[in-house]
C-alpha cells in the first residue's frame, strides 16, 4: 500500500512540474499585459442583500447602489452613503 501511495504522489508532482514548464513566455506576457491594462482590478467589492446590491469601493469607502429607471434594462450606480471618518 505504500508503495501504491508513493507511485501516486510522484505521477501527480511529475505532472505538476510539467504543467509548470509548459508555460510559455507569451502567455506570461499575455497576463502581465492585461494586470497593466487593468491595474484596479478588486477594487470595487460586491454587498448583496435580499432586494439590493451595493458596491463598496475599497479605496475611499464609498458605497454605491443600483438603481434601476423605468424603461431602462441596465440601470445605473449611484452614490449611496460614505462611511464615516
């Protein structure tokens, strides 16, 4: 049994490091690319409740609300409340 477990563990690190090397230098710069166009990226945190959504900035703490206009489908986000200093 232990020699099944060992056999195990060294298939699945092999296939690891092969996953790992198989990368190549254009997929990295792919990904370094988009981090640079995207630089906020997490920035605005989502606050569910039962009928609303808030979004909370994390930088300055403002929060946000959805509020939906009649006729219109997508809505817009409106500056609800800030937290206090």
């Amino acid at each position: 049994m232990i020699n099944f477990k060992s056999i195990i563990i060294g298939f699945l690190s092999a296939s690891c490091i092969f996953l790992f090397m198989g990368m190549t230098d254009k997929e990295i710069n792919q990904k370094k690319k988009w981090l640079k166009e995207f630089p906020e990226n997490g920035r605005y945190l989502p606050v569910m409740n039962r009928d609303r959504v808030w979004m909370m900035d994390s930088k300055t703490g403002n929060f946000y609300t959805s509020r939906l206009k009649e006729g219109d489908q997508t809505g817009s986000w409106t500056l609800d409340t800030k937290l206090s200093k």
